[in-house]
C-alpha cells in the first residue's frame, strides 16, 4: 500500500487595486499559470532574494584580501590570548 503525501498549505488573503490584480492576471494568463500558482512563485523568489540579500556578506576585493593575508600570516597572539589558551587547556584537563 503506497504511502499517500498529504501537502499542507496555508491561506495568504491580499487585497489588491484592480489594476495591480488585472495585471497579474494578464501575466499569469501569459505563462499558462493560474494566477495563485504565478503570485505564490513570484513571492517565493522575491522572498528568497530578500533573505539571500541579508545572509550573504559581499566583500570588496580588497577586503577579501585582507582576510586571505590575516589567514595565511596571522598575527602573533596577544598576551591575553596565551592567558586565554592556557586557561582553556587546563580546564579542560589538557596539560
């Protein structure tokens, strides 16, 4: 017996100025889509973008390499950083 998918779906309630709707319409129509099917896409990319936008941090060439040079020539630790370290490792039983 094949197991059935049950989708679940929740409901989203707009509303709109005619001519913001018609012109939805007339775009869905366009691309053979209905016109749920054409608002539920074209939200979904325009949400994902929103949040790719705040989850992706673009640097400049230049400071991308910055952080090459501070990768592959770290700076000496600090006093405070060795005190740090120690501490860590006696804590956690490492010698």
């Amino acid at each position: 017996m094949a197991e059935e998918t049950q989708q679940t779906t929740a409901r989203l309630e707009a509303r709109l100025p005619n001519e913001v709707h018609a012109l939805l319409k007339r775009a869905a129509e366009i691309e053979g889509r209905t016109l749920t099917d054409f608002v539920v896409s074209a939200a979904r990319e325009a949400a994902c973008r929103t949040i790719e936008g705040m989850e992706i941090i673009r640097l400049s060439v230049q400071d991308q390499q910055q952080i090459a040079e501070a990768l592959l020539n770290p700076p000496e630790p600090t006093p405070a950083l060795k005190k740090a370290f120690q501490q860590r490792r006696e804590l956690l039983g490492l010698g």
